[in-house]
C-alpha cells in the first residue's frame, strides 16, 4: 500500500454546516476512510487555508474512490491528493535512473 498526503479545502457551505452544528469532523472523516480499509496515520487542519490535511495508507483505486465520495458531497472545494515515498524508496530511485538515464534522448540535447 502506498502513503498519501490528502488536503481538501472546506466549501463555504461546509464551514456554515460546521457553524450551524459543531460536530468531531475527525469521526466523520475516520468512519469514511475505514468503511474503505484506508488506515489514517494523521489528521491536521490548516488553518490558513481552511483546509484537512491526511496522511493516509491505501491504495489508487481507495483513494480514487475517496476522492468520487468527498467530491460528491460538495463539502469541499478542492481535493488533492499526492502519493508519497520514503526517503529509502527516492534514494533507490536515484540509484535506477543513473542507469538507465541515457536511455533517454532529451528534446534540449543533440
């Protein structure tokens, strides 16, 4: 399973929701994550933004899936979602791409 790094910006909608009925939208957002089998690792809000941070485990067709639910709802404006990988996993990569690097005829070299 993959990490991945969730933010989705409140609507005004939501925050008049939020303002007319308080409610732990930490459970709301856990309950939906594990109706999928995504385990949440963190949960932040941005202040500045408005926004919910996650830092979640699962797969593509989960978070696909996640992203088709909460952008339905209209709760959010914007929705991104970005994979993540460990410092170990960029540092093989590295390893992979000096080899095969010249593989790779770029349109700013002749």
């Amino acid at each position: 399973m993959a990490v991945y790094m969730t933010k989705a910006k409140y609507s005004t909608q939501a925050f008049q929701g939020m303002l007319a009925k308080p409610s732990d939208r930490e459970q709301a957002t856990r309950a939906l994550f594990d109706a999928l089998g995504v385990s949440i690792h963190h949960l932040y809000f941005e202040i500045s933004t408005g926004s919910v941070i996650v830092i979640s485990e699962g797969t593509a067709d989960q978070m696909a899936c996640l992203g088709m639910v909460t952008g339905a709802s209209g709760a959010f404006d914007s929705i991104d979602a970005t994979e993540l990988i460990s410092m170990n996993a960029m540092s093989a990569a590295m390893g992979t791409a000096q080899r095969i690097a010249q593989a790779y005829a770029a349109p700013n070299k002749s």
